[in-house]
C-alpha cells in the first residue's frame, strides 16, 4: 500500500492545465475548468461562484494578484492576454516590447503562476485535512495491529466511484470495528483530496445532569438527525431544511460535486435499522457510506459486508506488549512469548479483551488473572468480559468506582477532568487520582493533548455499567 502520509502530487502537466485555464477565461462556462480539480476551485464554488468556470477564474486571479508581489510585469502580461483578451502584438505595442519579449514574459509569468497556484493548493489540502480529521473521534489507539488488509480492502471499495455503495463492517464489541472505521477514513482523507468525510455516531447521547447513571436516555439515530448531522458537516452555515426531501437533495448536490465518504458507527443501536437503511440508499451512490455494526447486515441488499476477524496470535501478543509498554508493567513487556501464549490461549484475539486483561494484570499477577479467567474458558467472550469487568469493579475503591459511574454520561468525544468532577462530584485531585488508576486498568480512555486532555470509556465498559453494575451494588 502507498505510504498513509504521502501528499497526492499534483498532475505532471499541471502547468499545461494553468495555462489551458487561462485562456478558458471567456469559454462556454459548460467546458468546465482544466484546473476543475483543484481543492481551491471546490472551495470558490462553496463561496457562491455560480459554476466551474467562474470559481476556477477567481482562482486565477487570487494567483495573479500573489504573483504581482513577486513578479509585477508578468502578472500584467498574463492579465493583459488572458483576461483583457489582447493579442500578443497589442500587448508588445503596449507594453513597448518585442513579440518574442512579450512570450518570453508570458511563458515565465505562467510558471510562476502554477508555481503559486501549487501552494496555495496545498495550503488548503492541509486546511481541509485538519477539518475533516476533526470530524473523527479522538482515535482510541496507538497503533493498531494485523489491519492491513482489511483496511486496504475496505479502501478498494470506498475510493472505487462504483457500487457498492454502503459497506458493513461487524463483529462483536471490542473486536475493532470502529478503529478500522477511523484508520479507514483516516487514510481517505489522507488520500484523497478533493473530498469529504463525514462522521456519524448512531448512539446519540443527551444526558441529564441532574439524572441517575441508568437513566441516561439514548435516543437512537433517526432518520432525521442523520440528515441534520450530516448538513452540519458537509454543508455548514446552510439554513435549516424545512423537509428530508429537501436535505436529501442538497446532499446529494454534494455528493456529486465531490466524492464523499460518510461513516455511521453503532449502527446496532439504532433500534429501527429497517426505516434507517432506505434513506442511506438514498443518500449513497456516488457518496459511499460506511456503517459499524455489532449486528450483521448480511444479506441485506446492496450492502457490501465485512466481518473483523480476531486478531492472530503475533498481533493479539504485539498488542499486549505494546498496552503493557503503555501501563508501565515492565515484567510483561519483558515476558517471551512463551509466558504471554497463555493470554491468548484464555481471552483469543479480542483486542478489547486483551487490553482489559493487561490493565488488570496490575492489581494481580499474571498467573492469577488468568488462572481466573480459566473459569471463562471456552464461554461466549460476552461472558468473559462480564466476568473481567466484575472482577475488575470489586477490586476498585469508592472514588474510582463513583469516577467510573459517572463516566456513561460523558460523549465519545470525551469528557474533561473539570466536566467528569461536576458529574461525579468529586474533587478534581481525588478525581484525578482515581481516573489515572482507572487509566491503568483499561477501564477509562484517556485522550487529546496534554493541555486538552479528555477522559471516555468504551462502549462495552458503558453497556457494563449501565447493565450490570446496577445489579451489583
Ligand atoms: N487491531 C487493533 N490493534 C490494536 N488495538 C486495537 C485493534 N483494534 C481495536 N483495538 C483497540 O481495542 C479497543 C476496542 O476497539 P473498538 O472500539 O474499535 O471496537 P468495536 O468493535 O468498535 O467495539 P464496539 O462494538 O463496542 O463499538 C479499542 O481500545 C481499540 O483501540
Ligand atoms: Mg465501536
């Protein structure tokens, strides 16, 4: 596969398509653009240019004005041929210069010009690529292992502009479902230029502050916040849309104008996939729509499905090394694979599994994690993570449990530590105490930046406390 950061280059004869661009300015606004292409002219048409050909016109002249600052004169010529519409022996006269002196300038001028144009071209890539990454949820992994081929094989299908046009990838919680989701759309983005990603979580969360943890009220993705979230991203600053009909058309306006790539994680929570799934083949085609799922869409029309496989034994003990490196548990990271054959022979490859197991690994030795975990052996691995999480909740003292309660109520964007005291109620140095322990055992994510750091737990740990804990206290 390319590498994931190459920047796309832009075409060999890029120069050529400045040059043929310029001298469209006056042509039949159907013939397009030559530099239609181009991340600026997309952004031009989003700024009100009525088509093609008057966004890629004030592109050039954006350029021609930056090439002034360096290059005055050739500006002008170019300005005075193209956009003036003058012959070359007008602008000699004009200009009191020979006709081979006016080519000479004007030849320069156009390499300076796509010289220009070429920045400020990847100027906006990088622009756009950091407002689209942003639409993605923090990224819950360091480094994901044994994803290659799934991930490429995702992307064959999503950078094809042919059917199929909704893919489902599915597996059981924790198996890597929405990771290979984001490192997927994350490569998209990397690769492809002139389009958009959108990013849509079906368990949509609102939350009462002043509400009980199992309260918390979790409507499912309907048809019409799908709509209204994906307006808010692809088609910001747009007025509300008074019908679904009329956001349909406008997103599909989009879709065609720029290969788009929408991704909808936890599809199994929405309780009603039946009326979902004809407004995604509605809006799909030439938009691709990729969708997580715990449930299998197999067999449903239309739908290209993807089933995330554990991962083998050389990943699923990378991973372990790789999670113990990260919670500072030095005899693990030093163990051979002899000694951490057994992990994987207890818990498979289930990468959520595998990390929790680690986490736990703290308050326990190794020998008696999984000599306890013998006792889960050969259950449903839905077993074996009600057993980890009970063993890990009875080994937790108060303030991390009353940190770990409050955690449902936080988005998957993560909480900060302010936000996560006000639910919890705990003072924010008990808090952060409890929370680095809660880090440490895997129970509670921490992400961002130091200076924006955020705190969210999976989606398994959520179904745990909300299901289970309840019985338990
Ligand atoms: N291939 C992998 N290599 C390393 N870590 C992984 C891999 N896949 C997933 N993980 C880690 O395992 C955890 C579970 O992954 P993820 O959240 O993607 O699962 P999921 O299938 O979406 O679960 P759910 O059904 O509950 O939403 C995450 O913390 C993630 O970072
Ligand atoms: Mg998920």
């Amino acid at each position: 596969m390319t590498p994931a950061s190459e920047h796309l280059p832009l075409p060999p004869d890029f120069r050529t398509h400045v040059h043929e661009a310029l001298k469209q300015w006056y042509a039949d606004p159907g013939e397009g653009s030559t530099i239609g292409y181009l991340n600026l002219v997309a952004s031009e048409r989003n700024h009100g240019a009525v088509n093609i050909r008057e966004a890629a016109n004030r592109v050039l002249n954006k350029g021609l004005t930056a090439l002034a600052m360096t290059n005055d004169a050739g500006a002008n010529v170019l300005r005075l041929r193209f956009l003036d519409g003058q012959a070359t022996f007008v602008v000699a006269n004009r200009l009191n210069q020979s006709q081979p002196t006016v080519y000479r300038y004007q030849s320069q001028a156009i390499d300076q010009l796509a010289a220009v144009l070429a920045e400020m071209e990847a100027g906006v890539r990088g622009q756009r690529q950091t407002l689209q990454e942003a639409r993605l949820e923090p990224a819950s992994y360091l480094r994901l292992f044994g994803i290659d081929a799934q991930r490429d094989k995702l992307l064959d299908v999503l950078l094809d502009s042919a059917p199929p046009w909704i893919v489902s990838v599915d597996g059981m919680g924790g198996i890597g479902k929405t990771s290979l989701a984001d490192a997927t759309a994350r490569e998209v983005i990397r690769r492809r230029h002139d389009g958009e990603v959108a990013w849509v979580s079906a368990r949509q969360q609102r939350f009462d502050l002043g509400g009980a943890v199992w309260q918390v009220d979790q409507p499912a993705l309907t048809s019409s916040a799908l709509l209204e979230a994906l307006t808010a991203q692809l088609l910001p600053g747009t007025p509300p849309f008074t019908t679904s009909d009329k956001a349909v058309s406008a997103l599909r306006a989009t879709f065609e104008l720029r290969p788009t790539l929408v991704v909808v994680d936890n599809l199994e929570t929405v309780t009603d996939v039946e009326s979902l799934l004809p407004l995604l083949h509605r809006l799909s085609g030439p938009a691709k729509f990729l969708l997580t799922s715990r449930h299998s869409l197999f067999g449903e029309a239309g739908v290209f499905h993807m089933r995330v496989p554990e991962l083998g034994e050389p990943d699923a003990l990378s991973l372990v090394r790789l999670e113990a490196e990260q919670r500072n548990l030095p005899e693990l990271v030093a163990a051979s694979d002899a000694e951490l054959r057994p992990i994987y022979r207890t818990v498979g490859g289930n990468p959520l599994a595998l990390r929790l197991v680690v986490g736990q690994s703290h308050v326990h030795s190794l020998a008696s994690v999984l000599a306890d975990l013998q006792a889960a052996r050969g259950t449903p691995v839905e077993t074996l993570y009600t057993f980890i999480y009970r063993w890990a909740w009875d080994n937790l003292s108060e303030a991390p449990r009353r940190a770990l309660l409050a955690m449902p109520l936080v988005t998957e964007r993560g909480g900060s530590l302010d936000f996560v005291a006000q639910l919890s109620g705990l003072d924010p140095g008990a808090l952060s105490d409890a929370l680095a322990e809660l880090v440490t055992l895997s129970l509670v994510d921490s992400r961002g930046s130091a200076l924006d750091r955020r705190y969210t737990i999976h989606n398994l740990t959520r179904t745990f406390l909300l299901e289970q804990v309840i019985r338990w206290q």
